[in-house]
C-alpha cells in the first residue's frame, strides 16, 4: 500500500504491507519507509495526503475508511469491497472527512476505450443497441494467492472490469441483472467456478458477459454494437476496431470491410506493441492516477467516484445472487 506527500505527490513518502519482507522490498525501491505491524501506525506518524488501497479485496473497505479518518485522499482498487454495504461505508466516510474517493476502474481510461467513449459521445454511433464482455483465462496464469476467497474465486476480482464497462456504455439508467448462471467444476479444480454467464438489461440495451476461466488462454475483450458504428476494443492489446455502417453484404463491401479491419487491427498492434515494449502499455491506469492526483491538487471531481465503484459492486452482488456462485 503506497503512501504519498502532497508537497512531493509524485513520491512515495510510505509503504505499508503486512508481510515485513514485502514492506521493505518496495520500500526499498521507492526509497520510502516501511511499516508492517498496523496500518493506524503508519496513518499516524506520516500525516499522509495520499494513499493507494492495493491490498486483498476484503481489506479495501476497513483500510479505505481507516486512511480517510486520518484526512488523505484515497485511490482504491477494484472490486471496490466485498458488498454494496462496505461500498456505501466507504463513500460516507469520505463525505464526513471531506477528502477524495477514487476506484481504479482503470480501463475506461484506456487508449481503445476512451476512443469509444468519445465516438459514442459525438454521436457517431447512432443508438447503442447492446454490449458484449467477454474473457476467458487461463489457470496457468499467475494467480493471487487468496483468490479462493472471494464468491466466484477469480469471478469477483475479475468481473468488476466487464461490469463497469456495461454500466458506462449502457447508459444512464442502472442496469438490471436478467439473468445469470455459472458451472461449477469438482472442487479439485484450480478455479471451481469454471463459467459465469450474465445478461444485464439497461435503457434501451442489453449487456451480455460470458466469463470462462479454465480455458486455453487468457484474453479479454468488449464490443459495443451501434446503429451507425460498431466497435470491437481488444482489452489486453488496447486496441480499437471501427466497424463502419454495411450495406447490400456484396463481395466487394466484405473484402473492402475486411482489408479495413485489418488495417485498423496493425494499426493498433504497432503502436500497443511500442508502448508494451517500452513498459508503458498500462491500460489507462497512468491516466487515472494522473487525473486523481489532478483532482487532489485542484479540487475536481475524480475520475472514477466512489459512487461508480458502489453500482459496479451492486450488479456483481446481483450476479452472485442469481447464479449462486459459491465461495471457498
């Protein structure tokens, strides 16, 4: 959990992480100091104006609430807590101490994202029809190590991602949960909840997810389906594709659809394959933290309020419910 002085905001003034060896590592490397017996001690001595909450998903609502009494303002990650109830908590803590609440929601900051945004926003893409999550992951993956904790296991830590880039897209009114079901494996499984299926109905639109988590490979995509545009975003690789408005389905429209698509697809791997190899490739997480620590300085509103984290944690609440996805 990294800590930071607003008279140097961009400097990681403390580091607190239960495990000492892991505390002393990073602060080592961000030349700050480490604490690792209570989080109240280092909320005491360092009178802190920042602090980014990365800790297991159980922990965010205690310790979110805990440095917002101790007047910093507060970078949480997803999935916000463990209930709407915790969300709501935490939201009231930050307007009794007057400071910022921020959720790493980080994609709908993204390069491919935030395009999409905008061409929604302009008008471009005519009426939004229906929007599509879509992920599959691989357990051979790097896994945190207290996932089987949560309902779902992988399921909640993961599907907050898909879920609030439904809510955004689906529009203003909050989306209703439909339906959902998932399939559970034998409980020798690396991830017991093997399939998460849920469809969300918003103003006009529907949101369908589909999460499978013992599959070949991970990858994680989103589309959203326009009456004028389309759009098909690769989340891992950050790229958009723009599927322009079709016509008669004649050969010569599909080849010039599909050399388009191609084009736009080397596109965005030239420019995503320079930013990953140059390690700056972070899924709209640099902008996040950048308007937050804006927002700290200035007073605006940040980026992702905790608000928008609490309606994320609603739906995934409402999944769970209706799919009776079991935790550990």
């Amino acid at each position: 959990m990294p800590a930071y002085r607003r008279s140097g905001i961009a400097e990681i003034a403390a580091v607190y992480d239960r495990k000492s060896e892991r505390a002393e590592a990073l602060a080592r490397y961000a030349h700050a100091r480490p604490y690792s017996r209570e989080l109240s001690e280092m909320l005491s001595k360092e009178h802190l104006d920042v602090v980014s909450v990365c800790t297991p998903p159980w922990l965010h609502a205690s310790q979110t609430i805990l440095a917002l009494e101790a007047d910093a303002n507060v970078l949480v990650e997803k999935p916000m807590a463990m209930s709407e109830a915790d969300c709501r908590a935490m939201c009231n803590a930050a307007e009794r101490s007057g400071r910022k609440l921020c959720v790493s929601h980080n994609f709908l900051l993204s390069r491919a994202v935030a395009e999409a945004s905008r061409r929604v926003e302009s008008g471009r893409t005519g009426r939004v029809e229906s929007v599509i999550g879509f992920q599959m992951s691989t357990p051979r993956r790097r896994l945190p190590d207290w996932y089987e904790t949560l309902p779902g296991q992988l399921f909640f830590d993961e599907a907050p991602h898909l879920t609030y880039l439904s809510r955004r897209f689906l529009g203003p009114r909050e989306p209703q949960v439909v339906h959902a079901e998932s399939l559970v494996a034998d409980a020798a499984a690396v991830q017991r909840t093997q399939n998460v299926v849920a469809i969300l109905r918003g103003n006009a639109a529907i949101a369908t997810l589909t999460m499978t988590f013992n599959a070949s490979r991970a990858e994680w995509g989103f589309g959203i389906v326009g009456s004028e545009e389309s759009y098909l975003i690769d989340l891992f690789r950050d790229q958009l594709v723009v599927l322009g408005r079709g016509g008669a389905h004649t050969p010569g429209e599909v080849l010039s659809q599909t050399l388009g698509g191609i084009a736009q697809m080397i596109a965005g791997s030239l420019t995503s394959g320079a930013l990953y190899a140059t390690r700056r490739q972070l899924y709209g997480h640099s902008e996040l933290v950048e308007q937050f620590v804006n927002a700290v300085v200035s007073g605006d509103p940040v980026p992702v309020p905790g608000d928008e984290g609490r309606r994320t944690i609603a739906v995934l609440e409402s999944i769970c419910e209706t799919a009776l996805v079991p935790s550990a």
